[in-house]
C-alpha cells in the first residue's frame, strides 16, 4: 500500500471525483486521478483513498483515517487467514 499516494488522493479528489475515476478506468481503461499502472492497482489505490477521504468527510483526520483503513486491512486478512 503506498501510503502517501493514497494520502494525496484522498487530499486532492473528492469522494464523487474517486468514484468517477474507478468507473472510468473499468470503462475505459483511463482516469484522471492515477496513471501509469495497471488497472488492478489503480483501482486498489483509488478504493482505498475513497475510503480515507470518507473518513475524513465524517469528521476523522488524515492520520486516524488511514490508521482505520490499515485495521480494516489487517481485519480482513487476519479473517483470509483463519478460512
């Protein structure tokens, strides 16, 4: 996870200006928010940033959104893990 492109996207693009760009790239292979990498990292990073920048419209910093993402990741693979 690159922690500050997700931090720049998430400061840069709203979370309607995320959505568009992950629907662009499925459609048409390009966006205006992340270039030059595969598709499945591009919306990787892009779904990640959207959820920062969700937190942080609820009120959360910069920081703390990122630290819940990281426990939401680790959640979820701790799960993979045990199945």
């Amino acid at each position: 996870m690159e922690i500050e492109e997700i931090k720049e996207l998430a400061r840069r693009f709203t979370p309607e200006e995320i959505e568009g760009c992950i629907a662009e790239q499925l459609s048409t292979g390009k966006n205006i928010c992340l270039r030059n990498e595969s598709t499945e990292r591009i919306i990787n990073e892009l779904s990640k940033a959207r959820f920062v920048r969700d937190m942080m419209e609820r009120g959360y910093s910069l920081s703390n959104a990122l630290r819940e993402l990281a426990r939401r990741i680790r959640q979820v693979q701790s799960f993979a893990k045990k199945s």
